[in-house]
C-alpha cells in the first residue's frame, strides 16, 4: 500500500517548476474542464512534499491546473510520504498515466526520458517499452529520448498527431533552424509520412554534397516558386517538389529516366503496349506490358511489336549513353 | 601504422596456444585480462584491444557473392575479424559491433579443416584469402601468421593464397620459400582518397614500395582498385595511381587486377554518417542493387570500369582485369564481353592462379 494522506492545499504550496515527475504533454481537453466545473474534482490529484515544503506534482497535474484557473481552493489532494523516493514518485505517476489513457508519442518519449535518470538502459527498454506499446529497441528508445529536445511547434504536433514521430526522429540530429524550416515546409504541403522521410534524408544529402543547409534548399528559389503556386492544388505541387528534389539528389538517375521516356515515346510502341525498365535500370530484365481484348487485338500488337524490337533504336533504349 | 593493442583480452582455453605465447612475448608490457569465453561480438566501442579466442565454427567458407552478380570463386580462410585501419567505408563496421581485433588461437585446427578440404576437392583449384574479415598483414609482425600460412601453402598442389592488405608489413615475406603459391595484393586508392577515407592504412607509395619488394623476392603480385570511389576529378586521380603502379611494379608479375565500385549494405550508411560525418563518400547518388546493397547508378559503374580497364590495358594488354560482383550487362558494356564467354570468372581467375 502506498503511504499517502489527504490534505488540502494551496495553489501557493505547488512547486509548478518541478516537472520531475510530469510525463502529460498536450492542451488541456475541454472535457475536463467541463467535467471539474458540473460535478467537481472526482479524483483526487497526487503530490509529495519536498524537502523546501514545496509540493511536487506525481499525478493529475490537469486537474490540478483547472481546479488553479476556477479558483477552487484549498483543494483537497493526496499526499505522498517524503520516504518515498524519486523513481518510485515516476514509476506511480507513469503507471497511473498509462492504466487510464494512452500517451502520445511526446509523452512516451517523456517516460523513456525520465526514466533513464533512474535505471539502466537495459531495464529502461525492458520494462517502459511494451509499457508504452513500443517495440523494446536500444534504437528506437534512443531516438524516443531526442524528442523532447525539438521545438514546441514541433511537439505541439506530434502530440496532436499532426506530424509523425519518425519525422521527429529524423529532424532530432539537425540544426534547430532546419528543423523549424523542415516543420513549416511539411505544415503547407501534403506529403505522406514516408515521403516527408525520404525528403528530409535527400535534402539534408543534398546539402552536404553542395554545401548548403537544409533551410538554404527548402528556401531556394525553385522550391519557392513551386511551393507558392497557390493556383495549382496542394497535392500537385508537393509531388513537383518532390520530383525536383529527387532530382537534384539523383540527377544521373533522373537523367535517365527522361531519356528512357524520350525514347520510349518516339519509338511509336502500339496503344496499350508499354516498356517497363528494369527497377533502377539495374539487371538485365526488362519487361513489355500488353493490354489488349481478345487474342487478335493481342497477335498484332505482337507483330508490331516483333518489328519494332529489331530496330537499331529499340536496342538504343537499353544502353548507356 | 603498426597495430599495437592497448590491453590483451584472452580466453584462457588458448593460454597455451603457440600464437599468444608469441604474442605475449612480442608485448611483454601489455596488461592481460584473461577470461573464460567471449561473447561472440563483445561491446568494445573504442577498439583498443586485442581479443584471443578459440574460434568454434567453420575457418574455411566460400565468398558470399550472390546469384544475380558474377561471383569470382573466391574461399575465405577467417583467421581475425575486425581490423584497425578505421577506412570510412569498411563493411566491417556494419558486420562487428564491436570494433576490437578478435584473433583465433586455434591456428592447427584452421589449417587441419584446411587441409582436410584441400584433399576433399584434389582436382579443383582453390584461391583462398585471409583478407576478408581483416586485413590480412595487420597483424603480422606481432604474430607472424605468414609464417604458419605461406609455408604450408607452398606445400599444396592446388592451393593459392592471396595475402590481402593496406599496410606495407611485408617484412616477414622477404625469406620465405613461397613457390609461387602466395600472391600479396594491394588495395588502391588515388592519395587525396587514402588521406580522407583510409587515414590509418599505409600512404599509396608505401604500398606500391611493398609491392615492389615482394615481386624482388619473387612473389606475384595482385591489386585491387576496390572501392573504386567517385569523387570531382576521379579520372585523373585513378590515372595516376596507374602511372605509379606501373613505374613500381613489373606487369608481368600481377596475377589479377579487380575493379570494384563502392556497395554497402544500407544498414552501414547510418553507421558511416555518425562515426565520419564528414566523409564525402555518401555524396554520390546510391541505387539498390539486386542483392540489396546500394551501389553507384549503373551508368558511372560502367564510365569507371570502362575507363580504368582501357588504362590498365593500355599500359599491358595481358593483364587480368576483373569486376568484383558485377552482372553480365556490366561485363560486357565495360568490357566487351562476359566473364561466361571466357570460361566464368572463377576459370579465368583459376588459370592466372595457376601460370
Ligand atoms: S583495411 Fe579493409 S578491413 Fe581494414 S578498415 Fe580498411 S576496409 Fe576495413
């Protein structure tokens, strides 16, 4: 049985600055301060008198904060005997946490980050990640733990669920100005998760060959001007800056490509007949798709198709410059 | 460059074996932990020491090349895994946690499989190296393993090694009866590559230098232009590593020549990024290759095999110029034609082994 009393307190009495032992992130949810407001404090918040006679937050850090903005005081809480000691105030604070909602990705990084004051890494991915739905990785609990050094804007809305976490972890290693740059530039265009990854790793590549910053990139006057034609809709400018981008990462791929296509389009292949190059133009295979109804559509395009691949142009295709 | 050890970590089942004797006689001032068994990749983050265990598996195993690339029938003699030389692309970072040299004691039970699998396949020839989980001459003038290996090499019908390395330690080599069954090779890079991405390894002149003086004590020679890295400028770069390689060494004596350009697996990228974040290696644009690693785009494989091969073939038409894991289509764009309508790679390599 955990050794803790009521008592009433004064807002005064609260040590708001500890946050020891506070793993909530996110806006308060209307509902609770309807809920404080019609049928009063249902449960009571959790603190620990500290050695300065402060009282430090354990649980119900919300509530607390509510019950302050209505001016309900004293309140009555429950307080924890000072034996008990630090990690064992966290662990009560986590478990009470999880037992009645799930954490947002902040405040699973929060946990990890808290936690790993107290207990050995080992520990720390053993006990907290299936806790917290998470896969028990030393990687992933690292990454977990760079999360709560990124910006406000930028936890704001992986908590709200409007950015990933994995878009976190990959802005966690970069300048704090590139990953604010990073935030706004996904903030206005439609990318998917995976796409909003595979632009960060390109653009941050691009960067380093080039020697520019990411910000430098995202800024550029090309990426502006597509990023600005707000005539266009918002999913067809992000795919052109996406090209742009995967084409100045990969421009001897690109290169090819528009070749490929050039040359594909002048060699006349019939309708509903299409050359498909191998993945990366690597191996030798590549591959002829038919679309046809019935077999007499399919025989001529057969035949014009024999034609054509003995041409000298057709051959061309398929090799280098 | 000499690897020298900060501290020895050695199980003690091989307390006896000839090899740390050796060593600890090379090192007498080197502190000694000694242990029950290792675990099979223990956390040594800073690489500093050196670890001597009894190895438990198979010393002698095939290449690991992969269907889809030509495969040159290499065999493995793993003798140490790890290596020092810190080259910012080494394959070994993604395969080893740790980043200690790990040495197998138990030398006469590598060379009892080895010869029980030279004598189970008399009529093939077997290329066999050390040099693929370490640099093979790292370590060997602190535990002259050349010593154990050219002799008995010199002894078999069938058998070549090839010594592969970075280093310039070929001091051992100068009084060994070899019979032509050992080849020393060399990995070669332009020296602004070595300087930035092979900083521990020996300078190019040091290398061409020990080339020189294996081919006076009759050794054959074989190099390996792997990875070929591109970078601004490359062409002249490689050109010149040509002219110096050739004003050191007598062609007649190289065994092979390989070409190969950079391929990793992608796991290794990360790893390069944190431990070399100012590498240029990864400027280059990568594509996935079939067997999965990510290689240069096949167009610039084909511009630097193509352009390498007419060097080297300029300079002497009979060299052996191969490339390491390549397709067909690579071959015969590069080349002119497949390794196939010459007999497969493994052949052509088992005929120049072999004259
Ligand atoms: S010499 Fe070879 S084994 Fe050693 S670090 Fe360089 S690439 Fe790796």
């Amino acid at each position: 049985m955990v050794e803790k009393e009521s008592y009433s307190i004064q807002f005064e009495e609260v040590d708001w600055n500890d946050t020891s032992c506070l793993i909530t992130y996110g806006p308060l949810p209307d509902k609770l301060i309807l809920s404080i407001q019609t049928v009063g404090l249902i449960q009571k918040p959790l603190l620990q008198r500290k050695s300065d006679g402060l009282l430090r937050i354990i649980c119900g850090s919300r509530r607390l904060a509510v019950c302050q903005q209505l001016g309900l005081e004293p309140l009555s809480c429950e307080v924890l005997s000072t034996a008990i000691s630090p990690v064992a105030s966290l662990r009560m604070a986590i478990y009470d946490n999880i037992a009645q909602r799930a954490l947002n990705p902040v405040e699973k990084s929060l946990v990890l980050t808290k936690m790993a004051q107290h207990l050995d890494q080992a520990q720390l991915v053993q006990e907290f990640m299936p806790l917290l739905d998470l896969e028990p990785s030393d990687t992933l609990c690292g990454r977990y733990k760079k999360l709560p050094a990124l910006e406000e804007p930028i936890l704001d809305a992986i908590a709200r669920g409007t950015l990933h976490e994995r878009i976190g972890f990959a802005l966690s290693p970069l300048e704090q100005g590139d990953r604010l740059a990073f935030f706004n530039f996904f903030q206005d265009l439609p990318f998917s998760v995976s796409v909003q990854e595979e632009l960060v790793e390109a653009v941050v590549e691009i960067g380093r060959r080039d020697n520019l910053t990411p910000t430098q990139i995202l800024d550029s006057e090309e990426v502006n001007d597509l990023r600005r034609a707000h005539k266009r809709p918002a999913r067809q400018r992000a795919q052109q800056i996406r090209k742009q981008l995967q084409a100045r990462r990969a421009p001897r791929l690109t290169a090819r490509k528009e070749r490929f296509a050039g040359e594909a389009r002048d060699l006349g292949l019939p309708s509903g007949v299409r050359l498909i190059p191998p993945p990366y133009f690597e191996g030798p295979k590549w591959s002829l798709e038919f679309t046809f109804a019935g077999a007499e559509e399919l025989a001529v395009r057969l035949r014009n198709v024999a034609r054509l691949a003995e041409q000298a142009r057709f051959q061309r295709i398929m090799e280098r410059e | 460059m000499r690897y020298l050890p900060q501290r020895l970590v050695i199980e003690k089942e091989v307390a006896d074996s000839p090899l740390v004797k050796r060593i600890l006689a090379t090192l007498p001032d080197t502190p000694v932990d000694w242990v029950d068994q290792l675990k099979e990749d223990e956390d040594g983050e800073n690489g500093s020491f050196l670890e001597i265990v009894k190895f438990r598996g198979r010393f002698i195993k095939p290449c690991p090349g992969t269907r889809f690339y030509n495969c040159c029938g290499y065999q493995i003699l793993n003798l140490g895994i790890q290596c020092s030389l810190g080259c910012t692309y080494c394959i070994l970072q993604a395969y080893f946690t740790s980043r200690n040299v790990r040495l197998f004691a138990n030398l006469d039970e590598a060379i009892q499989q080895l010869t029980e699998h030279l004598n189970n396949s008399r009529r093939e020839i077997h290329r066999i190296g050390t040099g693929e989980f370490t640099d093979s001459l790292l370590l060997d003038p602190l535990i002259h393993l050349s010593e154990n290996l050219v002799p008995f090499f010199a002894a078999q019908p069938n058998a070549i090694l090839e010594l592969k390395t970075k280093t310039a330690q070929v001091d051992l080599l100068e009084k060994m009866d070899h019979r032509g069954h050992t080849i020393v090779a060399w990995s070669l890079n332009p020296p602004q590559v070595i300087a930035a991405e092979e900083s521990g390894a020996a300078p190019l002149e040091a290398r061409l230098e020990a080339a020189q003086r294996c081919q006076e004590w009759g050794y054959r020679v074989a190099f390996h232009f792997d990875p070929l890295l591109a970078y601004p400028g490359w062409q002249q770069g490689y050109q010149e590593v040509v002219d110096r390689l050739f004003s050191a060494v007598e062609p007649g004596g190289i065994a092979w020549i390989s070409l190969g350009t950079l391929r990793f697996m992608p796991s290794l990228k990360t790893v390069i990024q944190q431990r070399y974040p100012n590498t240029s290696i990864l400027d280059e644009e990568f594509i996935p290759g079939l067997d999965g690693k990510l290689r240069y785009f096949r167009d610039l494989r084909v511009e630097m095999y193509a352009y390498l091969n007419e060097l080297l073939l300029g300079i002497h038409k009979d060299l052996c110029v191969y490339l390491c894991m390549e397709s067909d289509d690579v071959w015969r764009e590069a080349f002119g034609f497949t390794p196939a309508e010459r007999g497969g790679l493994s052949a052509m390599l088992d005929r120049r082994a072999l004259s």
